[in-house]
C-alpha cells in the first residue's frame, strides 16, 4: 500500500517564494515514495480566484499536477483561509477537492480528515463569522472584477486574523465531544489542524492527530505507512 501524507496550515504566500519551494520539495518526496497525499486546509495564506492568485501559485500548483499525473492521490480539504479554492481552480491540476471534511480509507482504518475549525465548538465567534462572512465572500469572489477581488480577499484575511488572535486562548481548543461524536460515526482516526498545535490522542483503535504549522524552511506532517500513523518533519 502507498505512504498516505497528511498536511495542514503550509499558509503558501504568493510572494514568499521560500516557502513555496520548501512545499515543493516536499511534494517531490511524496512522488519519490508513490505516495498520496492530503491537504488539510489554510493550504494558501488566502485564495481568490483571479489571475494574479493563479500565476504567483503556479508552480505549487504544477508540482501537484506533476503528482497526480503519475498516480497519486491528491486531495484537499479547504480551511478558514481557502474556502473560494474549489474544484474550478484545482481540479485542471489533478487536485480533488472534498469540501470542508471528508471520510476516506487508510489501509482498513475509516479516517475523518478536516481543517479543524468545526471542531472547536467553543470558537462562537468565528462560527458566526464564517455563517454571516462567507457567503457574501463567495458571492463577491464570482462577480467583481480581479483586481478588485483579490484586494478584497487580502482584507477578508487580515479580518480573519483578528478574529482568532482576539480570542480568549481556551475558545481556541478542540471541543472533545466534536471528535468523539466522530468516532462514534465509525470513525477511526481524525486528522486535522487549524490550532498549529501538534495533538496525539490514542485510546485502544481511536486516534487522534493535530498537526502543526508550517514555516518557511521546514514542515510537520503525519504519514501512514505499514499500517501506522507516523509524525515525521520535512526539511528543504
């Protein structure tokens, strides 16, 4: 069976190049290893679907095509700063778009994959943000011209930003009943990130992983291979 890789809140900038080569390579690896891999949302420090979003991107984006044209699985899960990315944008690169969660296989594991923010039930606020905001930001994201949409996207993170960096730090926390109602679907595993705290809870078959924030140089990222989840970190 191919090595699964599971990645969360890379926060690609399109003009921080370093880090964008950093993801690069990272893909590389998962190509040499014929593996699949995962992306769990705040892939892009924000998307908006304009011309300038997609050159500066390009060849991130090139990379996941070059994976997914030699077999691999590439799948992503978008978070609170990629919500406009969509099937549109990614699918011409080989890229599967699940929405905000999805259930897949990893080896005989069911294994629910998010960005995290549905589970921190304690987050009110920024529930109700995403309720009332994102709408409207998908509604603005098809009809105003590029420029204007990409200028109006940049806002809409640094809002975003404000809204989680003012919060009380236990708002920002995983609601325990969010995961177990999880495993109680028929889950076995749940991945995500969103918090940039590394988590691992084990009980008997039940796992639960969070996973880290990325940097510019270096990378964590979960990979089941054999039949075992396996924190590892990339370094470019």
């Amino acid at each position: 069976m191919p090595d699964i890789f599971f990645v969360a809140d890379t926060h690609l900038c399109f003009d921080n190049s370093t880090r964008q080569q950093t993801f690069i390579k990272f893909v590389e690896h998962v190509h040499s290893c014929c593996g699949h891999l995962y992306i769990l949302g705040d892939f892009f420090d924000f998307w908006a679907n304009n011309r300038i979003m997609r050159q500066k991107m390009l060849p991130v984006l090139q990379s996941l095509q070059a994976l997914s044209s030699d077999g691999g699985m590439v799948g992503f899960v978008c978070g609170n700063r990629d919500f406009l990315a969509g099937p549109a944008a990614l699918g011409p690169f080989g890229v599967t778009y699940l929405g905000e969660q999805a259930d897949i296989r990893a080896g005989d594991l069911q294994v629910h994959i998010t960005h995290g923010y549905s589970l921190c039930l304690d987050d009110s606020r920024f529930l109700a943000y995403k309720k009332r905001m994102w709408p409207l930001f998908r509604l603005l994201d098809r009809v105003l011209p590029g420029s204007l949409e990409h200028a109006i996207a940049r806002r809409f993170i640094i809002k975003s930003k404000q809204v989680v960096s003012s919060q009380e730090p236990s708002r920002f926390q995983f609601t325990k009943s969010a995961i177990e109602d999880l495993f109680q679907r028929g889950n076995d595993a749940v991945i995500c990130g969103h918090t940039h705290l590394e988590e691992t809870c084990i009980q008997g078959r039940k796992q639960f992983y969070a996973l880290g924030c990325w940097d510019d140089t270096t990378g964590p990222y979960l990979v089941y291979r054999k039949g075992a989840f396996i924190r590892e970190t990339f370094a470019a």
